[in-house]
C-alpha cells in the first residue's frame, strides 16, 4: 500500500484514554512531524514494540501528552509501520489528533482497512480475518472462545489441509492426462476415487461440526410456549435475572411477542416469549397467538410449558407431535404438588423436565438438555476446528458437491479432463474460504462489516 491510513482504535466518547492508530510507508513520517518524545536518545534507536511518552504538536501548538507505541513491519498487524497513539480520553483531544494526522499525510481509514491490508500483505487468511470479527461482536465466553479458535489458525489448519487434498486430486488427473497409458488405466481410476472418497470425507467431517458451529455463533432461537398462565413468562424472568415481562394471575397477560437474549450454559439463547395458546374472542389476542403458531415453524428450540398434575390439552398434544424433536417440555409449578400428587404422565415425545421456577429447580437439567442438543449428544464440545460463519459454510457445501459430482462423474467412467471440471470447482470454493481465489467485491462486503479502526 503507498498511503498511509489513521482512525481512532477505541470508541468516540469520554475515557480514561483514546487509541489512534497509523498504518504504512508514511506513517513514520507522520509520527516524526507531531511527536516531540521525552527520551530523544531512546526514540532514535528505532526499536520496534517500544512505548515511549512525549508531546503530540500541531502547527505548533500542544495537542497533548501522549503514549506513542511503536510496531515496525513486518512484525506488526497489518505488516505495514504501525504507530498508536495513546491520547486522554476527551473525544476533543482525539478529534484534533487525528485532524493533525490528516493534514500531515495521513487518510481516514475506511472500515476494516486495517484488517484488509493484514490480509493483503498475509499475515491473516480470509478465516482469521473473518474471525475478528466474531470476537468483536462475541457474547458468551463459548462464542468468544470458538473465535480465538478460529484466529489463531485451527480451523485454517483444517481448509489448508482440505485444499491440499484437492490439489493432490488436480495434479494426479493431470498426469492421467498427460501420461495416458490402457493397461495402467483401471489402477488410476482406483487410486483417484480412493484420494476423492478421502477428501470427501474431510469436508463432511467439518460440514457436520458447522450446526452447532453457527449455533455458538448466532444463538439458538428460542420460543417459549404454552397455555395462559402456566409460567412462561416467570420462566423468561427466570433465565434473564430481571423481570423482563409482566407476570400476574390474569390469563392473557402477554399478548405479543417478547424477545430477548440470554447465555445458559455458554450458549445464547435468542428467546422469544409467546401469547399463551387458547380459544379467545379479543382481536389482539388472537394476533399474538397466530404469532405464537408461527414462531414454531422458524424456531430451533421451543420450550413447550405445562402445569404438573393438569391434563394436557389438545393444543400441547398437537405442538408434541408436530415439533417433538425441537421441544424439550418444562413441566413447571411442581412445587404446588403435595407428596402424593403425580407431576403429570409423561408422553413418549420431546424431553420432559419436573421444574419449578419458585424453588430453581430443574435450571441444571434443562441447561444439560440445550448442550447435548447444540453439541449433538455431549455435554462439552471443542470448538477447534468448527465452521461457524454462513460464507465459509455455503462455500464447502458447493465444494463438497462438487466433489460427489467427480465420483459420479469417475463412476460413469468420464475421460480424464472432465473430471478436472469437478476437482477445479471443488478447488475454487475451498480457495474461496481461505482467500487464495476471492473476488475483491467480496473482500470489500467481508471488511466493511468491521468498525473503523480495525
């Protein structure tokens, strides 16, 4: 890159300090003209990751006392001269040192630039890159761990490895090609569905970790369901800490959808709090129970609640049959019950749990309950390697059936260079994961999603 790019690091606003940070060729020019350090002698030796304090000067007036830390290339994030400044936290103070910048040689940094030119110049594949992004805007530790995952390069590991493969594939077809000999040609035609069967196999191992994956990533969606009054609503206080919605003996009470998001067990929860299902003539009510019925088709998990010791209804019979391998059943106010008293008979559908808000009983259970459903059957999970953004899943479908397409194709007994068509679609997808075959509109949509500054 020949120009050098400046934008504030940290949030606009009051704090205790502000980051600016300055990216390329220019960016030692830059710092040099504004920064007057304390220690001319030390900060003449030019040693790289050393902080050294000093005056910020503009046209020569004081803008601050700053913090200049320093990261020459190519050890540094972007493998460009970065140089921070460590400012007060006054949004003024920042503003003019930026301003400074500018007029000195420096440009805004547009969004996600500085990440863009980490990638450019390598020392981040497009899966890293794509990561920070993921650990910016994480919101349980489980999610903010499968991004640090995915950064310090476990998962690239994986689609390296993958993309190897593919390769291996390409050139021993090449070679077929090339060097075509008959009493050879049965023996190839093993040895190349073994190497397809094999890689085959490695992209079905990642594609089956990438549910759960996007799960950790996005959320679990949610929908808390049942009849007036059986506590759905306390089960939603419940699980945020906060009395989030109304709760009070009035069957009704909630009439629209309530949605808020929630981590149990490290996982999120979208959670959305539904109108109790029943027969009503009020206009309103029956909008939010059509609501309701609706937000069963697109949920990921629904929590149907029952009474202990009531009958079920019709209603909860059909949302069993229709939605029982997503519906883990809370049968709540067990606490009511005398010791004589049966919770309820148990339906051989869905996963039933005795609760009770009141007393906390049954939380433990039901977290268990979501992990064995988000972690396919275990409590725990690694999260090196797992796929969990949408792009780089959709990528290695189309990349996975490409190479289904090539095992057809050799089973159909397909010359040579038609095989190479599939093998070299299966190539374009897997290098469009990693970044080493990616049109630049998508480069510019994957960092324009991050802030300015990073």
């Amino acid at each position: 890159m020949e120009d050098t790019i400046v934008a504030m690091a940290t949030a606009m606003g009051e704090a205790s300090i502000h980051v600016l940070r300055l990216s390329g060729s220019n960016a030692a020019f830059i710092v040099e003209e504004c920064f007057e350090p304390q220690n001319r002698e030390r900060w003449s030796l030019n040693e790289n990751f050393t902080l050294n304090l000093g005056i910020f000067n503009d046209e020569n007036k004081i803008l601050d006392e700053v913090l200049v830390s320093r990261m020459l290339a190519p050890s540094s994030y972007t493998g460009e001269d970065v140089y921070e400044v460590n400012c007060h936290g006054g949004p003024f103070v920042a503003q003019r040192i930026l301003q400074a910048c500018i007029r000195h040689g420096a440009r805004l940094a547009e969004p996600g630039e500085f990440s863009k030119r980490a990638f450019l110049n390598g020392k981040l594949d497009l899966i890293q890159a794509e990561a920070v992004i993921d650990l910016i805007s994480s919101r349980t530790e489980t999610s903010a761990n499968l991004a640090l995952s995915q950064l310090s390069g476990g998962l690239s590991d994986s689609i390296l490895n993958l993309r190897d493969g593919i390769l291996e594939i390409l050139a021993f077809i090449e070679a077929g090609i090339d060097f075509p000999e008959d009493d050879v040609e049965s023996l190839d035609r093993e040895t190349l569905e073994s190497l397809i069967n094999k890689t085959s196999d490695s992209t079905k191992y990642l594609l089956e970790g990438s549910k759960t994956g996007k799960i950790l990533r996005n959320g679990l969606l949610t929908v808390i369901v049942g009849r007036p009054n059986v506590g759905k609503s306390s089960l939603l206080n419940a699980l945020l800490h906060e009395e989030r919605a109304i709760v009070t003996d009035i069957p009704g009470t909630t009439r629209d959808e309530i949605r808020e998001s929630v981590s149990v067990g490290g996982i999120l929860l979208q959670l959305v709090d539904t109108a109790g299902i029943c027969e009503s003539h009020d206009l309103v009510e029956r909008l939010g129970i059509e609501r309701t019925w609706k937000a069963l088709t697109t949920a990921e998990l629904i929590l149907l609640v029952v009474q202990a010791n009531v009958p079920l209804t019709d209603v909860e019979y059909k949302i069993l049959n229709n939605y029982s391998d997503k519906t883990i059943v809370i049968i709540n106010k067990v606490d009511l019950l005398n010791q004589c008293q049966e919770i309820v008979p148990v339906d051989d559908k869905g996963v039933w749990i005795p609760f009770s808000v009141l007393q906390r009983r049954g939380f433990s259970q039901l977290e268990e309950e979501i992990k064995k459903r988000v972690y396919q059957g275990e409590t725990v999970l690694s999260t090196d390697p797992l796929l969990s953004n949408v792009r780089q899943i959709a990528s290695l479908v189309e990349c996975d059936n490409a190479l289904k397409q090539s095992l057809k194709s050799l089973q159909q007994g397909m010359p040579w260079d038609i095989l190479s068509i599939d093998i070299r679609q299966a190539l374009q997808y897997v290098s469009e994961i990693t970044g080493h075959n990616v049109q630049e509109s998508l480069l510019e949509d994957i960092f324009s999603r991050f802030c300015i500054g990073k």
